[in-house]
C-alpha cells in the first residue's frame, strides 16, 4: 500500500499516511485526528484533495511496519453542516450561475414582448382635422370671422350616413350584425281592440262550457246544435256527464274571422284545444273538435269490427307496425292513430298502399306540420275476417284539421 506524506492540519506535523485508490480519510499517527484526503470525483475519474500531499512510492524498502491498532479505527463523519459542503462545490456553484443567467434572459424576453404589445400600431397616413385645420389657418380663420371657428369644406364633424334604399311604407330596414347587406322585416299584425274583445268573449264562453253540469244545458253553448244534440246524447250516454275541472285557459289565437283557437289547461296538468266560432248569435265552441267524436264509439268500432268506412277524428302519426294481413312493408304505409273520445282508449294501427294517393295525401300533411302528431279526420274501416282489433284500413282522408267549415 503505498504511502503518502502530508501535512495534518491539526497537529501541523508532517506525517506518512498509508492510502489506497478508495480511501477518503485516515487518522494522524501523531494526533489521532482523522485527515481527509478526498471530497469528490468528477466522471472523468480525475479527484481533487483536500490537502497538497507529495505520495512516496518505496522501490526497494523494506515494507513498513503494520501500524498499532490505535491507528485502525472506523470512519468518522465529516465535520461541519453537509449543506456547506454541498453549496460551496464548484459544479453545484457554476450550475447555479447558469441558471440564474437562464433566469434573466428569459425575463428580458418577456419585458420585450409586453413592450411591443404596448406599442401603439402604426398610424395610417391619413390627414386628420386637426392637421386639416392646421393647414387652413384656424387662428388667422377665426380673427377673419368675428371668432369663429370655419372648417375646411372637405371636413365634416360628422361623416354623411350610407344611404338606405326605398322600401314600401311600413317595411323595417335593417342590416343583421356581421353583414353588410339590409334586411326588410315585414311588420307585425295588428291586433286591434275588437279582435281582443272577440278573444275574451270565446274564453267565457269555454268557461261556462266547461263548468255547466248536464250536456243538454251544454248544447246552447256549441256551434250547429241542432246536429250536435243527438251526437251528444249518444255521447254521454256511454261516457260520464258534468263540470270539468279546469286550470285556465291559454294560447288564445285567431284563425281567421271565423274562428279561434284556444288551449284548455285542466287541473293535473292535461290539455286540450277549443275551437270557437264566431257566428251572429254569439261565439260558440265546436264540440265534435273538444272531444273528438266520430260517427260511433271508438270501443264500439273496435268491438265489432267494422267493416264499412267510418268517420273518426284521431291524431296520425309514421308508424312501422307490420303483420298479419298488413305484414309486407314493400306495399303497405304504416301510421299510428290516437283517438280521445273515450278515456284510455285503445291506439290502433292504419295503412294505406304505398305511393297511392291515401299515402302521398297523410305523408304530405305530415310533412307539413311542425308536430310529431297531426289531427286529421279520417275514414276507418277493418278488413274481412280480421284476427285483431288494432289494425284498419284507411280507406278515406276527409280533411287535415278537426274543425269541419
């Protein structure tokens, strides 16, 4: 083991120092304070010591007495705060200096940029008023005028609005935002003070149509009662009679001078429309539409199976229910319809030939209205021998609409 001759910096006496490639620190043979010989290694395996150090390399000496075992002891931990040692190493020290360089070239770039943000754009060459009235002598101007002020004649305090092309009295010109082309906007219709009267009477007729206890005090109430009685007869017989509960009455609307649309909101939340016409006698509501009567009972329709074409009022809507008779989509059209004559009453299943004018006719008016749902009245009837109740021919659209003129 070769030997190493220092000074130690406790004793301050020179001394011989056994070392090795791995060793980091030895105690004084004369003091007995431990040395440390190394702080750390670079990667490039070059080391740098704690103290200069002259290292003897014995050729032909005799190998030197072991030493006492006083000499041979543990290790000791290095003196002093281990994050002084760390800070005050030279690599973590030029790191340090690089990133604080980093650090303030990236803070100068940010200034720059929020500079340049502030930066006013560009002027454009343009003359503006003040230049204008530079050049046009506004002081000696103004002595000239008894003190006032004359702008040049291409100034204006206000630039000449675009002009707006002719449109027909009681048109709104407008231009939507985001484009430069106008837009005329029709007006309004008018609602005037008679119309809204001729409103509020149809509401108070349907109040008391809908709270009069019996349908014969009913009938004096509806539109071409001298029909209607025997049809409401028939009614009530098979269903109940008297006041319906309602909530109020909203959505008023006039569909022509003859009649009124009005929604009846009942209590727990239904609704159902009332149709109004205005006559000489007075407004009277239509009660073939309120109720949706046909020329029989819906259960009794379904019960016997009828054969011949029937008149109903029901809501039509595309439906895709095949069997049966009825099974091949190819040359059938399927809808649903809805009657609401009868509490619960049963949906049934109607078709009409693909393409034949029956079809084009309901898919036309199906395409027409907004709602998923439309009221049409409509002539039923069950094929021959028929296995089930819910699946009729369509044999007839009479009209789009529950109103009959």
């Amino acid at each position: 083991m070769p030997a190493t001759t220092l000074v130690c910096p406790h004793c301050e006496k020179t001394v011989e120092i056994q070392v090795s490639s791995v060793t980091r620190s030895r105690p004084c043979p004369e003091c007995g304070q431990m040395v440390m010989l190394q702080m750390a290694e670079k990667t490039t395996k070059t080391k740098r010591r704690a103290l200069l150090m002259t290292q003897n390399e014995p050729t032909n000496a005799p190998p030197a007495p072991s030493p006492g075992p006083a000499a041979f002891q543990e290790p000791q931990p290095l003196p002093g705060d281990a994050f002084d040692r760390m800070r005050m190493d030279p690599e973590i020290r030029q790191f340090r200096r690089k990133l604080m360089i980093g650090a303030g070239v990236v803070g100068v770039i940010v200034i720059l940029l929020v500079v340049w943000s502030l930066m006013p754009s560009p002027a454009k060459k343009t003359e503006s008023l003040a230049s204008k009235l530079a050049k046009a002598g506004g002081a000696k101007a103004q002595n000239e005028n008894g003190g006032k002020m004359v702008l040049p004649p291409d100034v204006a305090l206000m630039q000449p609005e675009e002009p707006m092309p002719q449109v027909n009295s009681g048109n709104l010109v407008f231009r939507p935002p985001g484009s430069e082309s106008l837009k005329t906007a029709s007006a309004l219709p008018q609602v005037t003070g008679g119309d809204l009267a001729k409103l509020a009477a149809a509401e108070e007729v349907i109040g008391k149509f809908l709270e009069t206890p019996t349908w014969k005090e009913r009938v004096m109430l509806v539109r071409d009662r001298l029909r209607v009685a025997p049809l409401m007869s028939f009614y009530y017989s098979k269903n109940a009679d008297g006041p319906q509960a309602f909530d109020s009455i909203v959505e008023a609307k006039e569909l022509s001078p003859k009649f009124s649309q009005h929604v009846v909101v009942f209590e727990g939340g239904g609704r159902r429309v009332a149709t109004v016409e205005h006559s000489a006698a007075g407004p009277r509501v239509d009660w073939e539409s309120f109720v949706g009567a046909g020329e029989m009972g819906w259960s009794d329709f379904l019960e016997l199976k009828q054969a011949a074409p029937t008149l109903f009022r029901v809501f039509v809507s595309p439906a895709g229910h095949f069997e049966n008779q009825f099974g091949s989509p190819s040359k059938l059209q399927c809808y649903s319809l809805r009657n609401i004559s009868e509490p619960g009453a049963k949906v049934v299943y109607g078709y009409a030939e693909k393409g034949g004018p029956i079809a084009k006719a309901l898919d036309y008016q199906l395409q027409l209205s907004e709602d998923a749902t439309v009221p049409m009245i409509l002539r039923l009837k069950f094929p021959p021998d028929s296995p089930v109740d819910f699946q009729v021919w369509i044999s007839d659209l009479v009209q789009a609409g529950w109103v009959t003129p």
